[in-house]
C-alpha cells in the first residue's frame, strides 16, 4: 500500500458464507470491507460513502448484479467506482454486456484469493493516489490562497507607503520652494534695510547702530515666527519682544490675536522704528516720558479691523523735521499693503500713529503666506530717505 490511509471496498452478494471468503481473502490488504447483502442495500451505501472498488455478483434474487450496475452508473456519485464482477459463469455476451455497464473487469467463481487481492490492490492504491493528490490539490489551492492574501496585503501595503512618499516628497518640494521664497524675500528685506539705513550723509557709527537695531528687530520677529514653524504669532508677543528694554516705561495692552508670519515681520519693524525714534527723539529720549500701544477689533459692514495705536506722552516739544524718512516710509508702505493708511501725528506732548488694517489682511487663515510675503517684500523694497522724527 501507498500509505497508511485506509479505503473502503464493498462487497455485494446475497450468500453470507462468500463474505467469509472475501473477507480473509482481502484481509492482507488491510482496508475496509464492507459488505451488502443485495443490490439495493449496495446502493444506499453508496450514497453514504466513495469506494475504492465494488465487488459484486452478477446472479442474485431480486435485483441483479447488471441491474446494479446501471443504477451505479446512474448515481453522479458513483458514476466512475471501479465494478468488478464476479460470476460463476460469463459467456461472451454477458461479458460484453458487464463492461457495457461500466465494469472493468471479471473474476471467475470460486475466487483464487491471490488473484482477486492482486486485482483489487491495484484500485486500492489507485484511491489512494486520488485521495492523496486531491489532498496535495487542496492544500495547495489553501497555500495559493494564503500566498495571493500575502501578496495582496503586500501590495495594499506597498501602495499605502508609495502614496505616503510621493505626500512626503510633495510635501518636501513645497517646504524646499517655501524655504527658497522666503529667503529670497529676507534677503530683499536686508538689501532694502542696508541700502536705506547706510548713506552718505550718516556716519559710518551711525549707520552701523541703525542698521544693527533693524537687523536685531527682523531677527526678533524671525525668532518668533521659527518658534511657531511659521504659522505665525500673537501680536503682544511681537510688541512686547520690539520694547523689552522699554517695558517699564510702555504700557501695552490689547485683545489676544495671532498674525502671518509677514504681519508678524511688519508689526515687528515698524513697532522697532517707531521705539527708536521715541528713545532718540521722543518720550523715551528724556526721563519723563512714556508711551501707550494698544489695540482693539472694530466691526464695519460685516469686515473686522484691528485698530493699531501708539502714543507717546510727556516727551519734549516735537519739532516737524519737513522730511520724510525711512521710519516713515517704512509705515505708509506697510499701509498701501494692507489697504489702509497710516495716521502720524505730531502732537505737542509726542507722536501718535494709528494704523487702521482690515483683519483678514492679517490673520494666517485669511489669506496665503505667499501671496502676504510678496507684499511684504513689495513695500520693504519701496521708500527712500532716512528715519528722523522726523520718523
């Protein structure tokens, strides 16, 4: 035998004493025999169970072994079980009509065991090279079915990472151009700065401490713009960080509001221009003097603004200088970028500017950083002079 798998082999005749024989003829073979005493009870075993060879007489009562026969071959089931006849007696036209019925061979009566165990070894192991190959079928149709599951969690998986780099690479040449424009926009910013902070008619000390207190104010505004990953930062924080040095003699107060990062770089010069030419010209050039920023929102036709003022008090008496400088410039820019204009005055008591901005111009959500930067760079590269108070 070809395993250790057992078949079964079925056994039909109406003598029980031929059971015996069939029985202790096959027993070599070690398999399982089952035995039907008559066609009919042959054909309800087959309907519980596959054989791996029927034996069956041709001459019983009632039901025939030909009659069987054809009813096997009828059954879908059955339909290609290994029948072998036996027969005490086979003329040619039996023969003929036995293998008519699907019979695959015939076996004389009285059996020689040698060859009938012979004979059905070989469906024996015919059954069980089937059985073993649609085992190997199945279970390769189960590795066929793990390996496509495999592959196609695989390729789900693959394509979730090829779509994620191809985010990441977006994401990377979007960052890479952001990061080229706004260093082409901050080295705009510094050339417009140098070229109008360093003049022929300022001494080179002088050109040097503007030009470092410019810078330092940029630099300030750019900590705090790194700090939030550009996204912006609160208008407080960016006044507050242009007058530290000043803190006990500036009051500063004002409803909590986030800018863009260009409004950030905006508020932040022009807060700078305007303290410095508070400490050389105005309230904070004497030890009496002190200055008010402050804030508030205001609603018009359904469009908020932020109201802007600074205001200097107790400062000496202020002298028009009939010259505009960049300090000046600086802010009527930053006005004609975000569509409104800028209200200096030069009272007796100190300098009042109010700035008037509509709050969509301002605010990260409101509009693009792209679209905000090149307007910063429009108006910082416009302008000429220098500051004086004379701002």
């Amino acid at each position: 035998m070809r395993s250790g798998r057992r078949t079964d082999i079925l056994v039909v005749d109406d003598l029980p004493e031929k059971h015996l024989v069939y029985r202790a003829s096959l027993e070599e073979l070690d398999q399982n025999i089952v035995s039907a005493m008559s066609g009919e009870e042959a054909l309800l075993k087959l309907l519980d169970r596959d054989f791996a060879v029927v034996l069956l007489d041709v001459n019983m009562p009632g039901m025939s072994g030909h009659e069987t026969a054809k009813l096997i071959r009828q059954r879908r089931r059955s339909r290609y079980t290994p029948i072998i006849f036996i027969t005490a007696y086979a003329d040619e036209a039996q023969t003929a009509e036995g293998y008519s019925l699907g019979a695959v061979d015939y076996i004389l009566s009285p059996i020689v065991p040698e060859i009938l165990r012979a004979k059905v070894k070989g469906f024996v192991e015919l059954e069980q090279m089937r059985a073993e190959l649609a085992e190997s079928y199945a279970m390769l149709e189960r590795r066929v079915d793990e390996r496509t599951s495999e592959l196609a969690d695989t390729a789900k998986r693959l394509a979730q990472e090829v779509t994620e780099r191809k985010r990441a690479e977006e994401r990377l040449t979007i960052l890479v151009r952001e990061l080229s424009h706004r260093v082409r926009n901050l080295l705009a910013v510094l050339q417009s700065i140098a070229a109008r902070t360093v003049l022929p008619t300022r001494s080179a000390d002088d050109s040097r401490e503007i030009l470092i207190g410019r810078l330092q104010a940029l630099g300030r505004a750019h900590e705090l713009l790194v700090e939030a990953s550009w996204s912006g930062a609160p208008l407080q924080q960016v006044v507050e960080s242009e007058l530290a040095g000043f803190s006990d003699r500036v009051s500063v107060h004002g409803p909590e509001l986030k800018l863009s990062a260009s409004a950030v770089q905006t508020f932040a010069l022009i807060v700078h221009e305007l303290l410095t030419n508070a400490a050389k010209y105005g309230a904070l050039s004497n030890d009496s003097g002190e200055v008010v920023v402050k804030w508030n929102l205001a609603s018009e036709q359904a469009r908020q603004f932020l109201e802007f003022y600074w205001e200097e008090r107790g400062g000496p008496e202020v002298v028009s200088p009939g010259k505009k400088g960049f300090g000046f410039t600086l802010i009527s820019a930053m006005g004609r970028s975000l569509s409104t204009s800028p209200s200096i005055k030069l009272n007796r008591s100190g300098l009042a500017c109010n700035l008037r901005v509509p709050l969509e111009t301002l605010v990260p959500a409101a509009r693009s950083e792209t679209r905000a930067d090149e307007e910063m760079q429009s108006f910082e590269m416009s302008g000429a002079g220098e500051v004086g108070y004379r701002i």
